[in-house]
C-alpha cells in the first residue's frame, strides 16, 4: 500500500464503493465548483447586490473518507452527500443574506428538507455558525451538460452568512474553539462576549444602511419637489440635484453666444467649492443660479464671444457661477485663485490665471452694480 492509502481512514467496502464514485466524478465536481459560482457572480452583479466575495471548493478524498468512516451506512450512494460541492456567499450586511437566498431559490432547485437556518439558533456562542445553508440542485430546465449528464443529480451546499459571522467562524477555528480542546471557561467567556459584540455590529450596520437609504429617499423627495432650502447640502443631497440639471439654463445662454455645443462632465467636484463657499443647503445654491446668472453670462460673453469655440464643456456656467459670487464677495485673486486649486488641482499656472480672470472681469458691468451678496 502506498503510504497515501495507509493514512487514509478505514472503510467497509460500502464505503469504498462511494469513495471510488467520487473520484469517477471528481473533474465534473470541479468543473461543477467553476459553473455555480459563475452563475451565482453573475446573477448577483445583474440585481445589483454586491458582495464581499463568493468561495467553493470540493471536499477532498480524505475529508470524505473520514466522513464515510464515521456514517458511511447513511449514504446508499455519492448522490445522497450533499455536501461534496460546497459554495459560500459572504454579504456585507445581515439582511442580503435573505436577498441572496431568494436568487438562489429562482435559479436552483431547493432541497428545504436539508436546508438549514441556523439564523434561528439562540446559543450565545452560536454567532460565528449561523449561517443560512440551503441544499441546492441545478434544474434541468436551466443546464443540461452532455459531457457530464450526472450533473442534475448533484446536490450541494451553499451557505450564506457576513463577513462579521465568516471572521469570527474562522478566528474561532484559529483558535481551537470547538475542536475538541477544552478551552478554560475565562477564556469561553470573553469568547461569548465577543460575539455578542459582533452581533450587535453586524445588526447595527443594517440599521445604519437602512436609515442612510431612507435619508436618500427623503432628499430625492425634497429635492424633485423643489424645497430646497431645507436640504442640507452634502454628497447625496448635491448628487440628486445635480440630477434636475439646475445649470442648464445657464450653460444653454452661454453656448448661444457661439451656437456651441454642450459637452456634459461631472459637476461633483464643485462640491468642496461651493461648501468652502459657506454655502449650507441646496437653496443657496439657487439663489446663487438666481443672483449670478446675468454675472456669469457677462464673463462667459467676455471669454467666448469674440472666439470661435465652438465646444464648451458644462462646468462654464457653475464656475463662472462661483467666480463671479467671489469676486462680487470681496475674495479677489486669493479667493479666485482657491477656486482654481479646488476645481483643477493646485498648479502655479493657476495664480496667472486668476490674474487674467481678474482683467477679464474687472470693468464688467456686475462688478460695478449694487448687489446684495449672500
């Protein structure tokens, strides 16, 4: 016997015959491994539920073994092991293993007789194991492989459970918890202590992204309905109004200068500005559009209306928005020349231009008219 064979556990002739089917379909477990977690990827990235990763793997020949050595009566034959192909999908939050499992339930056949939620488990160690694990079976009706034509017969487990719980699951077996190690009771405690800990996180950041995605909504109703001023100005509150296109009207008044067209670019970078502007709600922002719109047309007629440019991107009208509201502001060329760094990058090209802004603008009729700044 080779000294691979003699490590190997002791098996009644039962449990050679189910070892020796496993390793007839070993490259079809394998190949099997590739085409789930493929499909799984894939049907995850088209809902738009993202992830921390997808894993499999095969259970190797000795693993087996030793599982046959131990109740190898159980199985009449390799198809009744469930768990030979094994797939585990590892969410950020606690509540995308519910909507993981609802795809996987229209994609795959669900043996709920030997599926578990071990969610329903109320051990105080239980944190690191309560994963939900369904039995699964490709349908017909989705895969039909003629190379392997077993393969609609192969069950396999998938559990599904968050990157907290799949931490401590695996720092618990780093540890020898559950090994079958007596561990002192101190230390089983600050265990349990832990995990509580963790539960408390992982559920603590459902409620947070739940409460965030509200906060979304609430802004994305403010802002379609127009009650701007009581939307504080942030990334999401910005983003959505920036959605309305709140400086087309504007950009369309300059580009008519030169008939030109418009080229549209992210406007997300005025962000930082407009705040270091002392701007707090999306309601200055329209007063803004509403005060220095006619200043802003002024420089871009004074840019632009003489040349041939026939191209203008659609930053012109925000940013002559903001130049004009610090000029008229008293910020002169330091407060011109932090725009430029804030919208461009720092450059020492931007002190020469702030220079030539500040000519452009100088004997412009807005920086002679009585207005009321913000």
């Amino acid at each position: 016997m080779s000294q691979k064979s003699s490590n190997m556990p002791r098996l009644d002739m039962h449990g050679e015959m189910i070892l020796e089917e496993y390793r007839e379909h070993l490259p079809m477990y394998n190949e099997m491994t590739e085409v789930i977690t493929g499909r799984i990827e894939e049907t995850l990235s088209a809902s738009g539920i993202i992830v921390a990763g997808v894993e499999h793997r095969v259970k190797t020949e000795r693993s087996l073994a030793g599982k046959l050595e131990l109740k190898g009566s159980k199985y009449p034959d390799i198809f009744s092991i469930t768990d030979i192909v094994g797939i585990r999908v590892i969410t950020f939050y606690a509540d995308d293993v519910d909507k993981v499992a609802s795809l996987l339930e229209k994609y795959f056949e669900i043996d709920w007789e030997n599926s578990v939620d071990k969610r329903k488990l109320h051990e105080i160690d239980s944190f690191g194991y309560l994963s939900l694990h369904y039995i699964c079976r490709i349908p017909e009706s989705n895969l039909v492989s003629k190379k392997w034509p077993d393969l609609n017969k192969v069950r396999f487990e998938v559990q599904m459970r968050t990157v907290l719980q799949h931490a401590w699951a695996n720092m618990n077996h780093d540890t020898g918890y559950k090994s079958g190690v007596e561990v002192p009771k101190s230390y089983l405690r600050r265990l349990s202590r832990l995990a509580g800990i963790l539960e408390m996180v992982d559920d603590e950041f459902g409620r947070i992204r739940t409460e965030i995605n509200d906060y979304r909504r609430n802004i994305q109703s403010l802002v379609a309905s127009g009650n701007l001023d009581e939307v504080p100005l942030d990334g999401d509150s910005f983003r959505s109004y920036l959605g309305t296109r709140p400086f087309d009207p504007l950009n369309h008044r300059i580009a008519s200068l030169n008939q030109a067209e418009i080229m549209d670019v992210s406007l997300m970078n005025f962000l930082p500005l407009l705040k270091a502007m002392t701007f707090k709600t999306l309601g200055d922002i329209q007063k803004l559009i509403k005060d220095y719109s006619d200043a802003a047309f002024q420089l871009a007629r004074f840019q632009i209306g003489l040349s041939d440019i026939d191209i203008i991107s659609s930053s012109i009208g925000p940013q002559n928005l903001c130049l004009a509201f610090i000029l008229r502001s008293g910020g002169g060329k330091v407060g011109v020349v932090y725009m430029l760094d804030s919208l461009n990058g720092p450059s020492p090209s931007n002190d020469a231009m702030a220079d030539f802004l500040l000519d452009q603008a100088h004997n412009l009729p807005f920086m002679n008219q009585n207005h009321s700044s913000k």
